[in-house]
C-alpha cells in the first residue's frame, strides 16, 4: 500500500515590504522576509534576481529554499549600504508555485556614513612678508547622516601649517 499527499505549492508572501533598519557603512544588516507554501507539495524558490544592478542587497539564504507544504519560513536578505539616506532595491524570487511562477518584495534599508564637503579645493594666498601671518580656512561639512571626524590635516610645504586635530 503506498500512502502520500498530493498537491501544488503555493506562494503566500506575507511580508511583502521588508526593511533592513539603519546600517553603517560599509557594515552588513539582515533582513527578514516570511513566507508561506500554502499547498501540499514542497515550495522551491530556486532564483533571486535584484532590480538594481548592482545591488545594496544580496541573499542571506542559500538557494533553493525549500518549504515543506503548509510551512511558513523566513528567507534573510543581507543589507551592505554603499551610501547614506534610503536605499531601495525590489528582489523576484522564481519558485515552482505554477500559478504564481514569480513573486516580488520590496526591500528597502538606511545607510548611515559621513559624507564630506569641502568650502574650497585650493586656497590662494596673496604676498606676505616673512614676518607676517595670515589665516585662511576650508570649512569642511558633513552632508551625510553619520558622524564625520577629521583626524589630521597636513600640507606637502613646510610654510603652511594647518590646526592640529581630531575634529568632529
């Protein structure tokens, strides 16, 4: 006597909006997506493919993944920013769901670093006598999201001195 079950799978995502949280750069966060075979047959997700090329998100999970039939698991996106602000990525994922072949999430994560400006990329000082000193200034700006510190400051000629450092 043979006794067993049969079936389809069938893809349930149910987080379909997955976010990565704040991560800095150039570290690595996970990111968790739950997702359910709702039939009687082991679900297969055999391919990841990200829209954006390249991509801040890869898989965490080893595919294929499998999930058994009436199971829910989580598949992990790894979240490596490579820039400050809102990343957004979306990932389809290709299974064996015959009715539903590929299915998409929305990832998403916030990349924090410093990024630096500066006021000036060169300062030009006029004629001065050898007794006399005149200041100048670069005013050095942060406009990413993460804490900028300037260790030091150097110059390649023995007539400028720039303020020693750290500043933040």
């Amino acid at each position: 006597r043979i006794q067993g079950m049969g079936g389809l799978p069938g893809i349930q995502i149910n987080t379909a909006d997955v976010f990565a949280d704040s991560v800095l750069v150039p570290a690595s966060g996970s990111a968790y997506a739950s997702i359910s075979n709702t039939g009687g047959y082991p679900l297969i997700i055999s391919a990841a493919s990200f829209n954006e090329n390249p991509s801040d998100f890869s898989m965490g999970s080893t595919l294929p993944f499998t999930i058994d039939p009436f199971s829910t698991d989580s598949l992990v996106f790894t979240f490596t920013p490579t820039t400050a602000f809102l990343i957004a990525d979306t990932v389809t994922l290709t299974n064996n769901d015959p009715d539903n072949e590929s299915v998409t999430i929305n990832l998403s994560g916030y990349g924090q670093m410093a990024e630096m400006t500066l006021s000036h990329d060169t300062l030009t000082f006029p004629v001065i006598h050898s007794d006399q000193t005149l200041d100048q200034f670069i005013l050095v700006n942060n406009t990413g999201n993460g804490t900028l510190t300037v260790s030091s400051a150097s110059s390649s000629s023995g007539s400028f001195t720039p303020e020693s450092g750290p500043w933040t």
